[in-house]
C-alpha cells in the first residue's frame, strides 16, 4: 500500500507537466480541424474593456496603443473601468477621452474588485463582442482582428490570445514565469486544436457579449466567463496571432501573493461553476479541466504524499533510493534559490525554475486553504509593468 501511494502520488505530481501534454500532442498531430480559422476582414462592433486600479503610470501609453490597433474606427468602444483610482489615472483616461470620443470612463468610487467593475462595464458596451484587457497589456497591432476571427464559427462563444512576457533584465521569479508560460501557451493551443481551451486571460480575451453572465464580487473573472460559457454548450479558441505584451513580476514574493490569490478564487470557480457543465456534451471539456488546472494545484500534497511514502521505501532498492534523494534535492534546491533571490542575488537559472515550481504550488495550496476556512480574495493589485 505505501509503494502504491508513492508511484501513484508520483504519477500525478508529474502527469499535468509531462504526460498531458505528451497526450494532447500526440492527439493533436496533424489535426488541422480546430485550428483558428474565419474571415480576417470581418470586423463586428467590438468594446475594449480595460480593468485599472491605479495605473497612472501605464494608462495612457495603453489608451493610444488601444486606438490605434489595426480596426475600424467606427466599431470600436474603449472602457477603462477604474476601480476606485487614486493616483490620477481618471484625470489621464479624461484626457485622453477629450482627444478621442471612442473612449469612456466607468469609476467605481469604493474598491470592489474587478469583476464588480466588468458587470458594469459589459452593461454599459455596444459591442457585439467583449474583448477584456489589463492597463499594463500593449496589444500588438492585429490583436483585435485575430482576436475576432474564430467568432466566423457560430459555436466559438470565447477566444484567448497570447500574453507574452518580455523577460530581458528581468530577475529570476521574472524569468521562471516566463519559461512557466510559454509552456502554458502551447497548452493552450493543443486545447484548442482538440477542442476547447481551458480558461481565459484577463490581459487579452473575447466573448460574445450575448453569452456574458453577471460575475459575483469574487469571481475570476477570466475562469468563470469560459465556465460558463461551455456550460452553455459553445467551445473556447486559442489564437496565437492574438498577441499582448508585458513584463512579468518583480520576485517570488509578489508572484507569490498573485498565485495564492488566482488559485483562491479559480478552485471556487471550480466548486461554484463546474457542476453546470454535462458530463456527456463536455466530457472532453472536463477531462482538460482537471488535467490542466485541478490536478495541479494539488501538486504540493501530492509531492508531500510521494516523498513520506519514499521515506518508510528508503532502503528497498535503488530506485526508491533515487526518487528520496531527488526529492529531498530539489526541495533544498528551491529553498536555497528563494533565499538567493530574497537577497537580492540571481539564483542560475535552473535553480530559480525549481523555486519557481515550489512557489506557485505552495501559493496554489494556500490559496485552496483560504477557501476552505471562508478567506476570499475580490481585489487585486497589479504587479507588472508595461514593456518600455
């Protein structure tokens, strides 16, 4: 029984890093059929809804980077919802407004989160489709159009574009983040060939403003929406041509108190929405959920699980031998490159990956922690900054 739970624990420490992927590629390969396709030249009405909490310092570059993407004049609406800025971010998106009457301000005036400030905002939209941004996300030029293109499909109800890190300069959390997400891109992007991707990104993803449901104040925004919407029956595209650009955080710290937030309120997510889906319709849906996300933040337990069965298998045989000291290693190795880090030293770059792994899995099982003893998490507060 002890070298079940090892193998088994180990098996799934490992499974949404290695096997996964390994399956969606090889279910994947030459499958041409969910691949972003549609008319390039439509261009329905469309509202930008960008989400700011103090952002003076990025805002403007991000509204005339917003009005000068490559789509019609005409059917494009920007929304900056400030929630409750106090840094004179309202006085920037008021000048800029002046200068382009595409522009409009919804302030909340007490801090209630970001998905208080969407319901408000896709209330106040005309577009037929949503496309939902951060203040810090510099869209690159076609953004808007390739975003648009999979809705040609009558059964896409949300699409995700690329968020891409500029990690030159950056420290070694930065870096690892980075490393971390273009992994997650080519998730996404098997998903989406097979299927449905799993979640959004609040820096760069559409809707169907028809299929938008009222959040509750501690919704994820980018989570519940796609939730939702394949309860719903429709399917979720990933287009890479779709692209935005950002800095990731400054340290583990910060990255730290990100995840443990996401992860908080995405396992709601899962328990609040995730029972409307079909087992029947969605069960490809389904299977990519838990694989992807569930599955994964329960990475640190099941390590913990793996590594206490080790310990009592110590002395039965090499590979048990192996596996103890591999994992005794890597957990000395993450702690000594969050030290590094802490001090203001740069850790190799193999050495703040396994931090980085460590990190967000113990962020993720504090975040489920917090839900469980009723801490909810409905506020955020940026910590990256625009590319220069």
């Amino acid at each position: 029984m002890i070298a079940l739970l090892f193998w088994v624990s180990g098996v799934l420490v490992a499974y949404p890093y290695t096997i996964y992927p390994a399956l969606l590629a090889a279910l994947a390969r030459g499958d041409p059929r969910r691949r972003p396709t549609g008319d390039g030249g439509a261009a329905p009405p469309l509202t930008l809804i960008i989400s700011a909490h103090d952002e003076k310092p990025v805002i403007r570059e991000k509204l005339r980077n917003s009005a000068s993407l490559d789509y019609p004049p005409g059917k494009l609406e920007i929304i900056v919802v400030s929630d409750a800025s106090t840094d004179g971010t309202d006085d920037v998106v008021r000048e800029e407004q002046a200068l382009d009457g595409r522009i409009r301000l919804l302030r909340q005036t007490t801090r209630r989160g970001k998905s208080a400030g969407l319901n408000g905002a896709v209330d106040m939209a005309s577009g037929e489709i949503v496309v939902f941004s951060d203040a810090n996300a510099i869209y690159g030029r076609r953004a808007l159009r390739e975003l648009v293109r999979p809705f040609s499909d009558p059964r896409v109800g949300y699409v995700v574009g690329a968020a891409l890190y500029t990690c030159a300069g950056a420290s070694a959390a930065a870096e690892s983040e980075g490393i971390y997400w273009r992994f997650e891109l080519w998730l996404k992007r098997l998903e989406s060939q097979l299927g449905c991707v799993v979640g959004g990104d609040g820096a760069i993803y559409a809707i169907r403003r028809s299929l938008f449901q009222p959040l509750r104040a501690d919704d994820i925004s980018d989570f519940v929406n796609p939730l939702q919407i394949v309860a719903r029956g429709y399917r979720g595209c990933f287009n890479g041509a779709a692209r935005c650009y950002e800095r990731p955080g400054g340290s583990f710290a910060e990255e730290f108190r990100r995840r443990r937030r996401i992860v908080n309120r995405s396992w709601r997510a899962v328990r609040r929405y995730a029972p409307l889906l079909q087992v029947r319709r969605d069960r490809r849906f389904i299977f990519m959920l838990l694989s992807h996300k569930v599955i994964r933040w329960l990475a640190l337990p099941l390590l913990l699980a793996a590594w206490t069965a080790n310990c009592f298998l110590w002395k039965r045989g090499a590979p048990y031998t192996l596996t103890g000291w591999l994992i005794t290693g890597s957990a000395v190795i993450a702690a000594s490159g969050a030290l590094l880090e802490s001090k203001g030293l740069r850790p190799p770059r193999w050495v703040g990956t396994i931090a980085y792994f460590y990190m967000i899995n113990t962020a993720g099982l504090l975040g489920i922690w917090d839900e469980l003893r009723g801490v909810r998490h409905a506020t955020w507060t940026h910590i990256r900054n625009t590319t220069p």
